[in-house]
C-alpha cells in the first residue's frame, strides 16, 4: 500500500509505515522521556532523536535506557544494538519506577482494538466472530495507565476501530471525561492520538477521540465508512504531514530492507 | 580460593529431572527478549513434564513451544507469543479450542509480574501499584485486589506476591557454587531469583570464582541462592546473550510460519525438540555457519573497575 497516489509526483516515495512512523515521531518533544515500546515507534524514537528531538531519552521495559539511538534496525528491545552504548542498563523496575512516578512524557502502543474514548484491547480479538486469544498487555497497559500522554499506532479498520473494545487491556479514557480520575488512575495521564493507516485521531475534553488529520489521499469519507462508530472531525482537519528527506533518510537506513516499514 | 564451596555443576538433563518435577511453577524467560533459557525449557518438554506454571514477563517463543508440548496448565504472564512475527498459535490453539489440552491464563501486565516477584523477593504479602486501575484485567486476575490506601486517599492495587518454585535463569558467566554474573537488560532477572524456592543458573560460561569475585557488583545472583549450575553455551539461542551471540530474527519468523497449522508444530517440535537429545546436537543441527553467523562479530568491552585501595 503507497500512499501520494493521487498526488502522482510523490507516488510510491513513502509507504503508510514511513508516514505512521514520522507522525509517531513528530509526537515526541526535545527533551522528553519516551517510554519506546515495539515495532514501528522503535524506528519513530530514532527518526526523532536524530531530527528535532535529539535529546529525548529512551525508555524501554526491558530496562534499557538510551539517550543516543540504536546503530541497527531492532526486532525487540532486548537486542544487542539497544544494549550497546545504553545509558543504563538495569532491571525493569527501575524504568517501570519513573513510569510510574509520572516521569514519562509519553509512550507508545500498538493495539489489535481502540475505541471511541481510546482504551485498547491486545487480549481478546474476534475473527468470524469466533474468539481468537491475542498475546495480551505485556507493558501496554502499564503504559496507558501510567504515562503522560499515550500514542496508539495502528492499522485503521471497521474491526479494530471500534466503539467498544469487547476488553479492557489498557485502559484510555474510559467511558468518557472523568472516567480515569474515577478510577484512581493518576492525573495528568492517559490517550493523546491515535496514529492509524488513514489518519490521526486525538482527543476532546469529552474525552471522545475525533479526527485530527487525514493522510495524504486519504478522503474524510474513506476513515468514516472504516471506523466502527461516527468518528467527530475537527473543524481544523488537516492533512498529515508528508515525511521530509531528512526524516526518510532516516527510515531507509535503520530498515534498509524494508522490514517494518514496507507496506 | 577462600571459603568452602562445593560445586553445583550438572548437566541440563539432571537439573530439570531433579529440580523441575511435574506441577512445579517455573519462572522462565526472565530477562524478556534477551537470554531465554531455550535449551532449559526444551529438556523440560524432552521429559515430558506436566501441569506446570509458567511464570514469565514475556518469554517469547519458548512459552509457546511448552504449552504446545503440552507441559502446561496454567500461564501467568504479561504477554505470550512471538515478539517480532507476531502471534503464538500453540497459546492460540491451547486457550480456544485446548489443543493439546485447556490452559488457564492468568494474565498480568510487565509491571505487575516484576512486582508480584518483588514482593515474594522482599518477603511481603503484595506490592502496591496504580497500574492496571480501570482495566478488565483487575477485574479478571484474582492476584490484583483494589484497595484503599492507609496513609491517604488513593485507590491503589495489590499486587499479590509470587513465589515460583523453581526460577531458570540464563547468564553470561559463572563460577561452580552458582555466583553469578549478567549484564544487558536485567527484566526480572534479580527478583525472579530471589523470589523463587530453587534457581537453576544456566551459564554460557563456567570461570573461577577469583573472576567472579574481581567484581562483585556484576555478581547479580549470589551463589548461596542457586540450586544447580548447568554450563550450557548457547543455551538461549535463538535468544542473544550480550557479549556471547545474537538473537537468530529469522528463526523465530520460521517458527512462527511452521507452526500455524498442529501438524506443522509436531513436525518442528520433533525436528528441533525431540529427535535432538542435548543442546549440542541441536547445535549440530543449526549448523555452524549460521551460529557463527550469530557470534561477536566486533567485541566491545567496558572497562575494568578498580577494587583496590
């Protein structure tokens, strides 16, 4: 999948990934402490780190802590590249500690579901509505419970943009404003965008998700007929960024092969 | 050499035939991604273990490979599947259709794995956590309890301690009496041994103790707490171990391919679990241009600490 299409000059220049990735990594502030989790914001740490975040600090649950990037393309948090010039290696606790202290400005997450208010479900999916048993929250929900402000990334459909998450793994905004103080989770925490293949979604007072921006060829009609409820569009809807030279370059050396970001 | 130590050298086959008895709960996979006690966790399906509990943050591949051995009952841990292809199907087939036998999970986020560990390490009934609040997985686990907190106002959860029978840690290097040595990512690595009844270390490496000693903030599991030593090199592939071998990606992504479909996980199972007696013969098997492909290509050592004085 290609997105520019329809613009034609920028045809095939960038995938969806390269996209997702560089609104991922435009997510993250000069100076901020980045909880980095897996797969595509893995590379959005590095595109930032080395464009207009250079001294964000990765935090990985593992207990890694970076503040230069990783030299080589990881598959895992775990592996020897992310271990290599680290500013601190420990156990998880140490990291899991400044999560929950409130240290950390944001975190990272993908989901197999996000709902309306921006709670996520990795446990339970459905296929032919017949169950089907995800691997579950690994550090997601202790994310989502703890971290400043919370970005989703995911692929954007009727099945995983739904109005209601069949459960709660990590827990967003709940079942509106107000919901995470009801429940004892810590202020100023909790869902801050939704990064999906079509566009980005943020959040309201209300504590609703809404459209913030849509992909480049993307139309408004194309992310409401794939998102499960009736998605609010901001009254300033933009149009995503396209990635810059800079941060492509980035992209294209951590994965010259294209493993994470092909499609 | 100072002190009397007597060595608790044996091999992986007796250390899982007199440590890791059916039933037993197992802490495995401590470190996450990193140094997966792979080799520990095939002999334990070679002897045909059973109704055990695995405990684990996220043990990668190698949970999957022992609920589909069908070694398990229970699974309490954060995540379980194949971290950089995606899903586990022999948890998948397990929990929804009990192939080859009903599991239950109990499902618990990183952070309230390490804390159930950090209790039972500090000898305390449970810890106390925000995470979790407002999930189903508080509702769903009987080991998070909500509870008002007695010093101010706060709703918090308990997070109950966890103390496994028996803890498999994989290290970089160790000396006969069990102290030990790791570095890298660490996970639950420390609680999870000092959480558990019995440790097994399993060493890419067996040195004098007078290496050990030369520095002891590396010692990270000290030797009185460890049952067994098993020297075993390579046995976390195809997990890296920091300093020693790097993680095989494609061998996950090929298991992951093979074993969507049971026949395909009996015909893996057999090839890489049952038909090879020891991790030696499992080396054999990988090759040796693909676990030199593996090996330190450029080292990079720190540098040494002064003890003196």
């Amino acid at each position: 999948m290609t997105t520019g299409v329809q613009s034609g000059a920028t045809a095939s220049r960038f995938s969806r990934s390269d996209l997702m990735v560089v609104a991922a990594a435009r997510e993250i502030h000069d100076g901020e402490m980045v909880f980095v989790g897996m797969r595509l914001p893995m590379i959005a740490f590095v595109v930032a780190k080395r464009t207009h975040a250079p001294g964000a600090v990765g935090l990985f649950e593992n207990g890694v802590m970076r503040d230069t990037p990783a030299s080589e393309l990881l598959y895992t948090m775990s592996d020897p590249p992310n271990l290599l010039k680290a500013s601190y290696c420990g156990d998880m606790l140490s990291v899991m500690s400044l999560l929950q202290q409130g240290r950390v400005n944001v975190g990272f997450l993908g989901a197999a579901e996000v709902d309306r208010f921006g709670n996520l479900n990795t446990t339970w999916g459905s296929r032919d509505a017949q169950p089907i048993r995800l691997p579950g929250s690994g550090g997601a929900c202790d994310i989502a419970s703890l971290s400043q402000r919370t970005v989703v990334l995911l692929e954007h459909t009727r099945q995983r943009l739904v109005s209601r998450v069949g459960h709660i793994t990590s827990p967003g905004n709940g079942t509106g404003n107000g919901w995470r103080r009801g429940q004892g989770l810590p202020l100023r925490s909790g869902p801050s965008a939704v990064i999906t293949t079509m566009g980005v979604l943020r959040f309201g007072e209300d504590g609703e998700a809404y459209l913030a921006s849509v992909h480049p060829g993307v139309s408004v009609e194309d992310v409401l007929s794939n998102t499960g409820w009736t998605l609010k569009v901001a009254e300033d809807l933009a149009v995503t960024p396209e990635p810059d030279a800079a941060a492509l370059a980035v992209i294209r050396e951590l994965d010259p092969n294209r493993f994470w970001t092909k499609s | 050499m100072m002190g009397i130590t007597s060595s608790k050298l044996i091999s992986m086959q007796q250390a899982i035939a007199e440590h890791v008895p059916s039933g037993s709960m197992v802490l495995l996979g401590a470190q996450l991604e990193a140094m997966i006690p792979f080799a520990a966790g095939h002999e334990i399906i070679r002897q045909g273990r059973r109704d055990l509990t695995l405990v684990g943050p996220i043990s990668d591949m190698l949970f999957d490979q022992m609920i589909g051995a069908g070694c398990v009952s229970r699974v309490m841990a954060a995540w379980v599947g194949n971290v950089s292809a995606g899903m586990g199907y022999c948890f998948r087939r397990a929990v929804e259709r009990s192939i080859p036998r009903a599991i239950e999970t109990v499902d618990h986020t990183n952070l309230t794995i390490a804390l159930a560990l950090h209790a039972a390490a500090m000898g305390v009934p449970f810890m106390p956590t925000y995470t979790t609040l407002g999930s189903d997985l508080l509702k769903r686990n009987a080991n998070l309890c909500e509870f008002h907190s007695p010093v101010n106002e706060e709703r918090l959860v308990a997070v109950r301690a966890l103390r496994p029978d028996v803890a498999v840690v994989q290290v970089q290097r160790a000396d006969a009496s069990g102290n030990a040595h790791l570095w890298g990512n660490l996970g639950v690595a420390i609680d999870g041994a000092r959480a558990s009844r019995k440790v097994i270390v399993v060493a890419e490496e067996i040195v004098a103790p007078e290496v050990i000693a030369s520095d002891p903030n590396r010692t990270l599991i000290p030797g009185f707490l460890v049952t067994a030593v098993v020297h075993e090199p390579c046995g976390a592939h195809p997990s890296s171990v920091i300093g020693y071998y790097g993680r095989d990606h494609a061998f996950f992504h090929e298991y992951h391919d093979q074993t969507r479909e049971l026949d395909g996980f009996e015909r893996w199972s057999n090839r890489w679990i049952a038909e090879v007696p020891s991790r030696a013969a499992y080396l054999q098997q990988l090759g040796e241009p693909r676990a030199g492909n593996l090996r330190v290509r450029e080292h990079a050592f720190s540098a040494p600490v002064d003890f003196g004085f």
